[in-house]
C-alpha cells in the first residue's frame, strides 16, 4: 500500500516538472530578453523588409569598395573599431559585417552611434549616398548599453543598390560613438 501511495506521489512530481519545463521553454525567449534587458546585453535585431527598405535586385557584375571608418566623441571610453577596413561588394549583393566596442572603464556607459556615407567617384568626392544603401541590421541611431571593461559586437547588414551613379568606386562608412544624454 505505501509503495502505490509513494508512487503515485512520484509520478504527480514527475509530471508537474514536465509540465513546468514544457512551460519555460515557452518563454524562455521572454525571459532571456527581459534579463538582458535588466543587465544591459545588447540584443541583435534581426532585420526583414518591412516597407521601408527597397527590395534586392539581382547581383550586378559593378564592384565597389566600402571602407569602415570609427571614432569615437571626446571623453567616450569606449573604443569603436571595425571588424573588417575594407570590402569589395557587388551592387545589390548582401554583406555581413560589424564593428566591436570595448568599454575601457569600470563604469557602464550608454551611447548612440552617428553614422555618415560619403562617396568617392573617379571625378572627386560625391558626396553623400545613403539613399543607395539600404541597411537591413545596423546599431547606428539607437542607443546601445556598453558594460564596463567588455566588447560588444554590434552587427551591420546591407547592400548597395543599382542605382548607383555610375563613377562612384568606394563609399566610406563612418561611424561616431557619443555617449547617450542623461
């Protein structure tokens, strides 16, 4: 008699922690995002079109170079840098890259990255271009939580359009840390 009392005890055990682990993988997502949140780790966004960015064309044979630049405000302790100086990319081909920012300090620091895309063309510079990139995924503009002494990785998706005036042979990507106002 204890031995069936015991083990109907066991097998209720049994299935409320089955229950209870199928409910947290429900909302395991939920509760990851929330602690990064409480902690401050940057989450990476995953990009779709949503109306706003132009739709992909077929990859060109036109090739173009794109340079990674980055500083940094005065008094910001973070360093920003590329991942990688400098890509040669086809119009309308997707590119995956990012640049890395380590807190030097021992304090957190929230900052926003500005970002400029200036041409060069085989008459001079052109000027700005950012109508003929579309980025899909980039930390530029929003605000961003920099830990104290680690690097964050901050992700940057796009491509160039064929509508790129013909002449143009490098777009320079420069990026600015500044440190968020209270």
């Amino acid at each position: 008699m204890k031995n069936k009392k015991s083990n109907k005890k066991l097998l209720t055990i049994l299935l409320f922690v089955g229950i209870g682990m199928f409910g947290v993988s429900y909302a395991f997502v939920p509760l990851y995002e929330a602690f990064c949140q409480l902690v401050g780790i940057p989450l990476a966004k995953v990009a779709t079109n949503d109306g706003d960015s132009l739709p992909m064309g077929e990859i060109q044979d036109r090739e173009i170079t794109i340079r990674f630049i980055a500083h940094e405000a005065a008094g910001v302790p973070v360093t920003l840098a590329p991942v990688s100086r400098k890509v040669k990319v086809r119009l309308n081909e997707p590119l995956l890259t990012a640049y890395t920012a380590k807190n030097e300090s021992s304090e957190g620091m929230n900052g926003m990255a500005i970002h400029t895309m200036i041409a060069l063309s085989t008459e001079g510079e052109f000027g700005d271009v950012t109508e003929y990139v579309d980025l899909q995924q980039c930390f530029c503009f929003e605000e961003q939580y920099y830990p104290p002494h680690e690097e964050v990785n901050l992700p940057l998706s796009f491509f160039v359009t064929e509508n790129l005036p013909e002449g143009i042979h490098t777009i320079n990507f420069s990026y600015t840390l500044f440190e968020s106002e209270e």
